[in-house]
C-alpha cells in the first residue's frame, strides 16, 4: 500500500512538473512572440521614417541634411500617432537653412475616412523650397530612404507657397492611390523668365489637380501577431497625372504631365545579397509649362574642372557623369540597370559588395526660347553612362567610378569621369 502511493505521489509530482515546464514554456514563447512582433513595428516605423513615440511619432527626415543653396538644413517634425486619435491627425514640419538664413515649413491635418480602406482627407499648407525639373510623386512620401547623397548636390531651387486638398484611398491592399488639388505662389531663386504669350514671367501661379497611383502587384503579407507585415515584390509600378488650369484660382497656364516609374529586382542568392536590378522612368509635359514643372535626368555632378573638385557622394539612382543644370527636357526617358555580384567574405566587419550599372537617358524639349536667362542642352542625342561601385568596404563607405560616353562625350577624358564615395547602410 504505501508502495501504491509512493508511486501515485510520484506520478503525481511527475506531472505536475511537466504541466509547469509546459506552462512555463508557452510563457517563455509569448514573451519572446511579443518582444519579436514589437520589434517588427518599431524598425517598420524606423523604415517609414518615423521614431515613434508613446502620442507623436518623430519624422527623421528633417533632422539634418545639406544642399548648395541652403547649407545646413535642419529642424523638427512629427505626427500624432492612433494613440492620440485613430480618427486625426496632425503632421508637420519646420527647418532652418544657415545659408539662405530662411525658415520653411508645412503643417498638414488629416481626418480618417474609412479604416479599412486606409482613406484619409488632408488639407496642407506648404513653405518651402523644391528642386527645379524634379519628378515628386505623390505617394512616395509613404516610402523613406535614410541617405539621400544627390541632396547634396542641389543647387537649382525654386521657393513655393503650396494650399492643397487630398485624399489617400487603398483601392486594393496592392494599389495605393492619393488625389491632390493644390494652388502655389512659385519664384525661383536664380535668374529665370518664362516668357510665353507675349509676356514675361518671372513668378507665377499654379492651380494643379494630380492623380497618383502605386500599384505593387506581387508584395506579399504576413501576419506576426496583430501586425500585418508587407514584403516587397517586383515589378512595381508609379503613375501620376497632372494637370494645371488657367484662371483657375488664378492660375497662369495650361499644361498636362504624365509621369511614370517601374523597379525590378531580381535576387540570385536565398539570403539577397546578390541581385540585378532595372528602374524604367518616364515623364511629358505638353503646353505651356515653366521649367520648374519641366524635367532633368537626376543628374550629380558638380560643374568644376578637376575629377578631385567633383568628388563628393554617388546617389542611389542618378547620372554620377551629367552636370547639374545641364539638361532639362519636356519629355525624356531613362533606364538604370545595376547588377550586384556576392559580398566579398573578407572578414566579419569587412565584405565589400561589386555593383556594376549602366545608365541611359533621352529627352527632349520643344519651345526652349520660351525659357530665358538660363542656359541648357537638349538630350535628345542619347546619355550613356557606365561604372561600377564597390560598396560597404569600412563603416558602410564605399567607391564608386563612373565614365560617360557616347554623344556627349567630353574632349578632355578626365571630365567623362565620376570618382566618388558610396554610403549604404542595412537595418
């Protein structure tokens, strides 16, 4: 008898113990879920830029950057985060620049229309500064680069003072979409007219309507938790159309954009690390459209005699060979094809990465008497750039040479040659 229950005492305690070591480990695993799912939020908010705080998550694009016009750019923005409201929000920036000594800034409201759909309606107003010839696409400012090298490079701007209206729909969880009507008071800060209609403009009004589409067909979600984690897939696809009205709010042209953009990435390794990539982009502006609203090629070059003069930082996609300023188009059309070989494994904080690109771009530009006080090319002969980066050789810094050639190939060979630094860093 005392045999039995001796036994049944143990097998008792037996069980016990494993109920507790069972326990104990669904514990261990939810904690360890937990902490995995908070981390996946925190580093996918960091991704979009944001530092998230318990109300108001921090923007990290305006903490610090640098151009030729303004200097030093800094300064501070934000928005209110579902813990405030789920229903509101508030956005917005100010910055300084030390060279131009002129504060800008934005304040944006937002009211939630519809969560499920992700719907939202903002009404902005806008102060700043934008570069001339650039292509901004509406939905981008959902996406976030850390570093952005050609930034530094910029010294063609003009001043805006931008009111606007817009609505962000996810049509389908594949196909983001935002609509914009906006009104801008626009004077460059360089010596430019825009003479057309028998009349010369130095400043000029815009009232512009916008239709902006990202459609990512192939991504991918997962769920961890309460999460929903979205993976990139390829291709992807940008569009935008717009289309400024004459006395419209006051408005001083007629014209119509359309612009366009696709990246593929094709990986050749499980982990990544070896991948070749395309990026396709395209834009026309028929009518009477100033050179602000026109187009360059995302040159990053600076206009200097020595290869040593122009060493400064390669960007992530522009034309390290063309000169800043030096074309501007109403229609063009490029093509960037990059291919990455394996990191070279030469110790655990060093394996530098051999990218090789190819880089062409055409354009051109009817009317260009129209644009006065201002001196450029027309591309319409074909941009030719090829080179190689090797990247993340010590602290994320890397080398990148590039050499043009084709019809606008130089007389002096230096002056076909980009030596630069390359800079990627990888959450």
């Amino acid at each position: 008898m005392e045999k039995q229950c001796a036994l049944l005492f143990f097998v008792i305690c037996i069980w016990s113990a494993q109920s507790q070591i069972s326990t104990i480990t669904k514990d261990t695993l939810t904690i360890e879920q937990q902490d995995s799912i908070k981390k996946n939020k925190f580093f996918k908010q960091i991704g979009n830029g944001f530092f998230p705080t318990p109300y108001v998550d921090i923007d990290l694009r305006y903490l610090i950057k640098y151009n030729q016009y303004e200097g030093i750019r800094t300064g501070l923005g934000g928005r209110t985060n579902e813990n405030l409201s789920d229903k509101y929000r508030i956005n917005g920036y100010i910055v300084y620049g030390f060279k131009d000594h002129t504060f800008k800034y934005n304040m944006t409201g937002g009211a939630r229309l519809s969560k499920a759909s992700d719907t939202w309606i903002n009404l902005s107003y806008n102060d700043d500064l934008q570069e001339t010839g650039s292509s901004t696409y509406l939905t981008d400012k959902r996406f976030f680069s850390f570093f952005e090298p050609r930034l530094l490079n910029i010294d063609l701007f003009h001043h805006h003072i931008t009111k606007a209206i817009s609505l962000e729909h996810k049509i389908t969880p594949y196909l983001l979409s935002e609509t914009q009507l906006s009104r801008s008071n626009i004077t460059t800060t360089y010596k430019y007219t825009f003479f057309v209609d028998d009349t010369a403009y130095k400043e000029f009004r815009m009232s512009i309507a916008k239709v902006s589409l990202q459609w990512n067909p192939f991504n991918t979600f997962e769920n961890m938790g309460d999460l929903e984690v979205e993976k990139e897939g390829f291709p992807n696809f940008t569009l935008q159309m717009s289309q400024s009205f004459k006395n419209v709010i006051g408005g001083d042209f007629n014209f119509f954009k359309a612009d366009f953009r696709t990246f593929y990435k094709l990986t050749h390794s499980p982990v990544g690390n070896s991948y070749t990539e395309a990026t396709l982009a395209s834009g026309i502006a028929l009518g009477k459209t100033p050179l602000t609203h026109l187009y360059h090629t995302y040159p990053n070059n600076l206009d200097k005699q020595t290869i040593l003069q122009r060493f400064s930082v390669a960007g992530n996609n522009s034309f390290e060979t063309m000169f800043f300023n030096e074309f501007f188009s109403d229609k063009f059309v490029t093509l960037q094809l990059k291919h990455a070989l394996k990191p070279f494994n030469i110790s655990k904080r060093m394996q530098p990465q051999m990218v090789f690109i190819s880089r062409f771009a055409l354009g051109d530009m009817n009317h260009t008497e129209r644009h006065q006080e201002i001196e450029f090319d027309r591309l319409n002969k074909g941009y030719y750039e090829a080179g190689l980066e090797l990247n993340k050789i010590l602290f994320g810094f890397g080398l990148s040479f590039a050499y043009r050639y084709g019809a606008y190939h130089l007389p002096e060979f230096e002056d076909n040659v980009a030596v630069k630094f390359t800079f990627n860093i990888t959450l």
